[in-house]
C-alpha cells in the first residue's frame, strides 16, 4: 500500500468494501434538524469522486465526525470550481459539528448546499 493510504473499516459508514482506498468524499447536500445553524446539521450526503460512482451515500452527523477524527478522514465541499475543506468543530458544550474551512477561516459552504 502506498504511503499515507487509509484503509476504512467502517462499512456502515463508507458502505464499501473494507479493502476500498479513499482520497476525499465530497459533501452534496445536507440536512437541518431543530434550527439553522451548522450544530443543526444532522444528515450528510457525499460522493467518492475517486471511484468515479455518481451514487450518493448518506450519513449521520456523528458518523462523518467519528470518520475525519478517528480514521483520519478527509471531506470537502465544491462549490464554482473552489474547494472548501470540512473539519470539526468542538464547542465548549454540545456534540462536536462539521463546518468548512478555506484559508485559515470557518466559512458556511455546508450551509450553502442543497437542503434535503
């Protein structure tokens, strides 16, 4: 296996073989669940482009947090030909939440998303 590949283990999560190599999901759509803010988001849905699949796969907020945290996972939104990396926020009080980051700066390109 080449150097820095993740292997991902979680097929709840990735609904994909265990042997499936992955670069970066792309986020497509979100949904909010009691308000309108970035804590609310509590559904993600994400494409693989590295398997070429147009097939999106949906998962829960705690999910994808679990995923970038403990496997070291990597997700993004695109949005006009710029990319905008998603990261964790973890808030004094309250679960952890997805927002994205682009040069240095939290930005609210989840928020943006179609709402499902």
């Amino acid at each position: 296996m080449k150097a820095g590949s993740q292997l991902y283990r979680t097929a709840d999560l990735l609904n994909e073989p265990v042997w499936k190599v992955y670069v970066a999901i792309r986020i497509t759509g979100i949904r909010l669940e009691g308000g309108a803010g970035h804590e609310h988001i509590g559904r993600l849905w994400w494409v693989n482009p590295a398997s070429g699949a147009a097939e999106e796969r949906p998962n829960t907020r705690a999910e994808l947090v679990a995923w970038i945290e403990d496997q070291n996972g990597k997700a993004y939104v695109e949005s006009g030909g710029h990319r905008a990396d998603v990261g964790v926020v973890k808030p004094p009080y309250g679960p952890k939440y997805l927002r994205t980051y682009a040069d240095g700066q939290w930005t609210d390109n989840l928020l943006a998303l179609p709402h499902r």
